[in-house]
C-alpha cells in the first residue's frame, strides 16, 4: 500500500508499506480521507519521531475484522480515535481523560495518511465511531478537532453573552469562532479574531467573527473600541507565537479567562501579570485534546450541522499530491482545511 511518509515539512515522500496484518479484536480499515493537522507541521514536535506516517483526523471504510470484534462489519463507515484513554485511572474517574497515560500510547498502524490501517484492540473498543448517514467522509475528518474545540471551550466555561477574542484564525481559531456563535445554544456576545494574515481575516469573519484586527495593530486597544471599552471575557489562544501569548494576557478582562489551546514549543517561557490576575481574579486554563464524550458531541455538532465544516475545506489531494498539502498547512497562508484522500 502507498503512505505519505513526513520526514520533515518540505520532505514527505509517498512510500510503499505492506497492509498491515490484524490480530484478535482488531479491525483494517481502509482510509477514504484523512485530515492534516496544524500540529502535523510542529517540526518541534515532529522531527524527533520522524520518519512516520502522521495522520490523526481519519475516516474510513471496515474491509475486515477479526475474532471478538462484535460491534462493527465488513462495509461500516467509521471515524477511528488515534488516542484512547483507559476509563479505570483516577485521571479519567476525575474527567481529565487527556491526561491519562493510556491515552498517549494508543495509536493505529501506521498513520492516517496511507491507503489502510490497523485498529488495534482497545481502539476498537473505545475510539471507533459509525459515521451518520447524512456525514462525508470529509466532513467526518472535522470530527476529531471539533472534540478538541469543544473540550477547550468547555474547560474555559464559554457561555452565551460573554465577548470572546480569538487569536489566531487557522482552523482551529476558525472552529473556535464557529462553535462560539453556538455558544449554550446562544450567540456569544461578541466575537472577535486575529491574524496576521489577510485571507484568515476573512475567512474569521466569514465563519462567525463580529469584526477582526491585524495582530500587527494594539490588539487591547482595538478590543476596547470594538468591546464598549472593556476587554474581553474569554481569549482563546490558538498560535503558539509568543507575541500572540502576550497580547492575549493584555486582552482579558476582569473575572475572564484565557484559554491556551495552543502553545509554544518547551523551552519558551512567557512573564505573567500574576499580581494583577490574582487581583482581578483572572484565570488560565490550558486543553489538551479530546474524551471520548467530546468525540460523541462532536458528531452530534457536525450531523446537526450547528457548525459548518463543510465549506472550511479549501483543498482535497491525493495521495501523491501529499507534500503540497503540508507546505499549504506549514505555509498557513490560503488554504483552511486540507485533506488527504488516499484513492483520490
């Protein structure tokens, strides 16, 4: 079979691999699209596991299951978790799923980004989902980082009626902006985005923004003249850019919050105003990933179409056009979604 083998961001090279071989409770699955994340293009991240086959946001087709495999068949279309917690540790008991040791050694064989994979035993019995009928494939590779999107607006307590800034508008800034219209079955406030990038400006306000600022401009200063003079309730950060970081601690406003759902590589420290956040009773609270509950909720969010995934897909590439898709996603410039589809 073909995989798109990421040696580096400007070096992913289309390879063969053997199909792999399933054991007992396991499943092949035959991958229809495969999503590339914003975190598949962290060369921090990545080169030190490198070369591997990436791909975490899969749907696909079941073309074979083994003994003990109950629930699922030959033909089911599915969403596959690439992580899976345990459900028994005192982290998962408490609700933080994403912090379970389970959970950040489960993967499938090899990666999404190749024609099949292997779901191996415990992803078959807590990370395969049947996608819904009126679901695409495309549509259901939205599923994973729409998890992730609601587990982080849940962890920072958004509610309807709160002014959110959300720095950064890639897709994750832009599922942000887009569920936040939704925000407790109400509008948010207001919301507000930033990029540094005019196209990403555009789409923000596309999928739900109020109004945008260049995060070249005084970012405070523009949220107060958008907020009524105040700053905002709830920031999200969705770059790891440092700059990015320090505007967020000087755009929230008192009794708000700030969501770090992304952050920058180990190493960068970043000075906080703790004195003025305790007097203001600031809080900061950082999300990681997604349970399985988030999983569930967001198939429920795409099947009810209360968030539009459909139209922030930009690109669909085979899988030998894989290395354009990573240099439009490194290059973060204009392009939103892209998405490999291996049989394309």
């Amino acid at each position: 079979m073909r995989v798109a083998m990421y040696y580096r961001n400007n070096d992913v090279r289309v390879e063969e691999m053997p199909v792999p071989k399933i054991g007992k409770g396991e499943m092949l699955v035959k991958v229809m699209a495969s999503g590339i994340c914003g975190s598949d293009v962290m060369e921090w991240y990545r080169l030190k596991k490198a070369p591997r086959v990436l791909g975490h946001e899969i749907t696909g087709e079941v073309v074979e299951v083994s003994e003990g495999v109950k629930n699922y068949k030959k033909g089911d279309r599915v969403f596959v978790s690439h992580h899976v917690p345990c459900n028994t540790c005192r982290y998962c008991l408490s609700g933080y799923h994403t912090a379970c040791e389970t959970l950040h050694k489960t993967n499938y064989d090899p990666g999404g980004f190749a024609e099949y994979l292997r779901v191996p035993e415990i992803n078959v019995k807590s990370g395969v989902y049947i996608l819904p009928e009126n679901m695409s494939y495309e549509e259901g590779t939205f599923i994973e980082p729409l998890a992730c999107i609601l587990r982080g607006q849940r962890v920072a307590n958004l509610k309807a009626g709160q002014s959110v800034l959300v720095i950064g508008s890639g897709i994750s800034g832009l599922l942000h902006i887009n569920l936040a219209t939704d925000a407790g079955a109400e509008r948010a406030e207001k919301i507000m985005a930033t990029d540094v990038n005019e196209y990403r400006l555009n789409a923000a306000l596309k999928f739900g923004a109020d109004s945008v600022i260049n995060a070249k401009e005084n970012v405070p200063e523009r949220v107060r003249k958008l907020n009524d003079g105040r700053l905002a309730d709830c920031v999200i950060v969705c770059t790891g850019a440092t700059p990015a970081i320090e505007q967020a601690l000087q755009s929230v406003d008192k009794g708000g919050t700030i969501l770090f759902f992304a952050v920058p590589e180990p190493g960068i420290n970043v000075s906080v105003p703790i004195n003025d956040f305790w007097r203001n009773e600031i809080k900061m609270v950082t999300s990681y990933g997604a349970a399985p509950s988030d999983l569930a909720l967001a198939i429920e969010f795409i099947g009810g179409h209360r968030v539009n995934v459909k139209d922030m897909i930009t690109h669909r590439l085979g899988m030998s056009e894989a290395q354009l898709g990573f240099k439009l996603v490194a290059e973060a410039k204009e392009s939103i979604k892209v998405i490999i589809e291996p049989w394309r």
